[in-house]
C-alpha cells in the first residue's frame, strides 16, 4: 500500500503544513474580528456609562440648586452622546435645557437682591423691599437662599416700621388714642 505521503517525496510535509497555515489564516482573522467587535462592544458600553453618570450627576446637583454645575456636567454628557441611546440623548436636552433656565432665572434673581442691597444703602427701602418681594417665592430658590431673602425683607420692614414712627409727631399717636377714648365716653 502506497501513501500519498510518499507519492509527493519530501515536499509531502511542506505541502501539509502549507494547506495547515492557509486553513488556520480565516480562522485566525475571523477570531480577531470577533474578538475586537467585543472590544468595541466593550468599549461601547463603558463609555455609554460614563455618559450616563454625568447625567446622573448633574440630576444631583440640578436638585440640590447647583444649576451652573449641572449645566456642566450635562455639557459633559453630551460629550458622550453618540454612545447613548435615542431616549437618553432626549432626556439629556431637556435636561441640559432645563438647567440652562434655571441658571439664567439664578442670575436674574441676583440681580434683583444686588439691586435691593444697594437701594437699602441709599435709604430707598420700600423699592428695595419690591425688589425682594419679585422674587421671594422663586421656585428656583433653595430653602437657604429663600430664608435668606425673607430675613432681609423683615430686616426691611422694621427699618420701614422705625422710620415710619419717626415721622410721626410725638403727640399725633396718643391724641388718635385719646380721640377715640373721647368718643368712646361720648357714646355710653
């Protein structure tokens, strides 16, 4: 019995190894492929996380009122958009949009209450206390700075109170007192 081995001499190996090699090239190469789609797949899903936490920190600071910082954290999602889905790119817009408003509603705020600092050092309380009272019941305030904006209102208003008693004439509050003790008398 003759073997195909010997029919081809010494070349019979050579010629094995190299049928060997070129059958093992697609299975080596199909294995690459394979293995970096689930790199990419991993890379994909590791980025798209990281997205998602700098929408989940901002959600925070947007609560807490840190809206200037939320607007940055949603800024730096959206660095990550083309790894998020359809529905969290759309969560992240109306999120960013929203704290985008509420930054521009802040600094409006501000300027009502560095407004009304400075009209309170001119003396002029009672548009300084308008100006307090615009902005009072913001709901773009924290707990805090409302409390903060109520207390500069009471500080006003008993500035307002004294310098109301001030312009009174000593006499004008008893006699009013008097005058109705008067009429009083009168009636019985």
């Amino acid at each position: 019995i003759k073997y195909p081995i010997q029919s081809f001499g010494g070349k019979a190996l050579l010629v094995i190894l190299t049928a060997i090699i070129f059958l093992a090239i697609p299975i080596t190469s199909s294995a690459k492929e394979s293995a970096s789609k689930t790199n990419n797949t991993e890379k994909h899903k590791i980025v798209r996380q990281v997205g998602q936490k700098w929408i989940e920190v901002g959600i925070e600071q947007y609560k807490r009122g840190f809206y200037k910082v939320a607007e940055q954290s949603f800024l730096r999602a959206r660095d990550y958009q083309d790894y998020l889905t359809t529905a969290e790119r759309e969560k992240l817009n109306e999120l960013l949009e929203k704290a985008h408003l509420a930054v521009l509603e802040k600094t409006r705020i501000l300027e009502h209450i560095q407004k009304a600092d400075e009209l309170v050092k001119q003396g002029e309380l009672i548009k300084a206390k308008a100006h307090l009272e615009r902005v009072e019941n913001n709901k773009s305030l924290t707990k805090k700075e409302r409390k903060l904006i109520m207390e500069r209102l009471n500080k006003i208003n008993v500035k307002l109170k004294a310098s109301l008693e001030d312009k009174l004439p000593e006499n004008s509050v008893s006699s009013e007192i008097a005058g109705s003790e008067d009429k009083l008398l009168a009636t019985k």
